[in-house]
C-alpha cells in the first residue's frame, strides 16, 4: 500500500534496466514479523494499520517487471 503500486514497480523495473550488470531484481513483500515483538515492548508499531502484500498482489507486480525486460 505504500510503494507498490503499478505506477513504483514500473518506476523501479525501468531504473534498474539503466544497469546492464544487473542480475537479479527481487521483490520483498511487506510482513508484520516484527509485531509481537513491538507489543512485547508495549510500543506502538507504526505500520500496524499497513496491509500485508498478498502473493496474488505481489506476482502481478513480479509480472510487470518482467514486462519491462
């Protein structure tokens, strides 16, 4: 929900074809792994309300890089 629009991944996959050594471009969701330990802590976690990326979401995402190769 914050930088995973269609509109940032084409940004992205456009940037990163402006280095020809470049390998690999991997795409890492947002997770929430984090949270128990922000509770434990009694500290408000800043991204609670922040969706985590859903596998569907993140190939189609996956699949507008490749389009851009």
């Amino acid at each position: 929900g914050l930088t995973d629009s269609p509109e940032h991944i084409r940004e992205l996959a456009a940037k990163a074809g402006e280095y020809p050594n470049l390998e690999k471009l991997e795409l890492l969701p947002f997770r929430k792994l984090c949270l128990e330990k922000y509770e434990r802590l009694h500290l408000s976690f800043p991204l609670s309300d922040t969706p985590e990326l859903s596998q569907e979401h993140l190939l189609e995402l996956e699949q507008l890089i490749q389009k851009r190769r």
